[in-house]
C-alpha cells in the first residue's frame, strides 16, 4: 500500500512564496510583474517551462529560474502553510500501513526543508524531488525513478495531486491518481487528465487512498 503525494497545492499551499519570489525575478529583470493572482497557474509545473511561457520563449527563463531562486530558497520555501487536516490523515494512513512518499517537481532540497520545518517528513518514507539542474521536473519522469528506487508495484500505489502533471505522471507509469480540489488545477483539468477520483479536502482522501490501494477490505463473495 502505497501513496505519493505531490507537495505545493496538495499538502501545503505556497501561494505566498512562489508568486513573491516569481515577481522578484520579473522586477529584476525588468519585465512587468503581474499581480499574484495572476500567477498561480505557475504553482504546480516545472517552472522552467512556466517562465519560458510567461516571458514568450525559452532565452530568459534558465536566468528568470535563477532569480526565482535567490529569493525562494532564503525567504520564499518558508511563505507557505499546511493545509488544515493534512497531519492528521497522514498520520491515519501510517497508522494502517501505508507507505508515503513525496513526489514533487520542486527540487528535492526545497522540497525536504519545508517539510521538515513543518514536522511533515516524520510521516514520510522518503521525499523525491526534481534536481537543480531540472532533471526530473517532468513528473513522469519523476514518478519513473521514484518506483525504480523503492520497487514497489504500481498497482498497489496511488498518486494524490492538484494538477494534471500530478494525474499524467501517475497514468504515465501505471499508477492510479486521486484529484485534489483545494489545490491549483481546475476539477475539470483533473478530470480530463484521467484522475480516478477527486477529493474536497484532506478528511474525504483516506477513503479512496485505502480502496485504490487494496487497502480496504473487499466485502466476501456471495453464494
């Protein structure tokens, strides 16, 4: 029994962070900084790719990234919060059995201080995140080397995710995702992507986590 977790969107909401930290790297270099709201839809996918398309072709974007960087990894990571009922369902989901990973785009090192400075890693397994020369910010190929490294059967795993990524990553490697609706992809994004299943928030996830797992008890056969 096995369940992979994306982070921003789905465990914590970075709104904060990552959109402060995306307008640093605009103002310096130059370009016009839209307002917050006008960037969550870069919460989520590699950002690489989010500021080649924000900024309307990929030249800019490995600088834009750097800068991002700058601010996020000093002030940006910690502008965030846990989404209210996360600890306590991870802790149910331990409590029965199940193993829990993290599988973020963001990039591991990112990805292990915030959810440290949360106490959210004592749950976890382990943490498997994108490296910062962006290999495995593709969450197939994220997702790809996460089952490589710990061996498990896709089958018997679910990923849990807020964006199409999450939901294309899982499919890509025969695992079955679950929709998060708190997060920052529309349900119709979820859906046409192919989740299984969405969840409204934290408390309606253990049940669907333990069905698609095999988790749950199936009800005996009838004579």
């Amino acid at each position: 029994m096995i369940a992979l977790f994306d982070l921003d969107g789905t465990l914590t909401d970075p709104k904060t962070g990552i959109t402060r930290s995306i307008q640093y790297a605009l103002e310096r270099l130059g370009q016009p900084i839209p307002a917050v709201d006008d960037l969550t839809w870069m919460i989520g996918p590699p950002l690489i790719a989010s500021f080649a398309k924000l900024l309307g072709g990929a030249g800019d974007a490995p600088e834009a990234l750097r800068l991002y960087r700058e601010r996020f990894s000093d002030v940006g990571l910690f502008e965030n919060e846990v989404y209210a009922g996360i600890p306590d369902l991870l802790q149910d989901l331990r409590e029965k059995d199940v193993r829990l990973f993290v599988a973020t785009s963001k990039p591991h090192v990112y990805a292990r201080r915030i959810l440290d400075h949360f106490d959210l890693s004592r749950f976890l397994t382990a943490i498997y995140g994108s490296e910062l020369d962006n290999r495995n910010a593709d969450k197939r190929d994220l997702i790809r080397h996460l089952v490589e490294q710990e061996r498990f059967d896709p089958a018997r795993a679910v990923m849990i995710g807020d964006r199409e990524h999450d939901v294309f990553g899982a499919r890509a490697n025969g695992i079955t995702a679950i929709g998060v609706t708190w997060g920052y992809g529309s349900r119709q994004e979820l859906l046409d992507a192919g989740a299984a299943c969405l969840a409204e928030d934290p408390q309606g996830l253990e049940a669907p986590i333990l069905r698609l797992t095999g988790a749950t008890p199936r009800p005996a056969a009838t004579a």
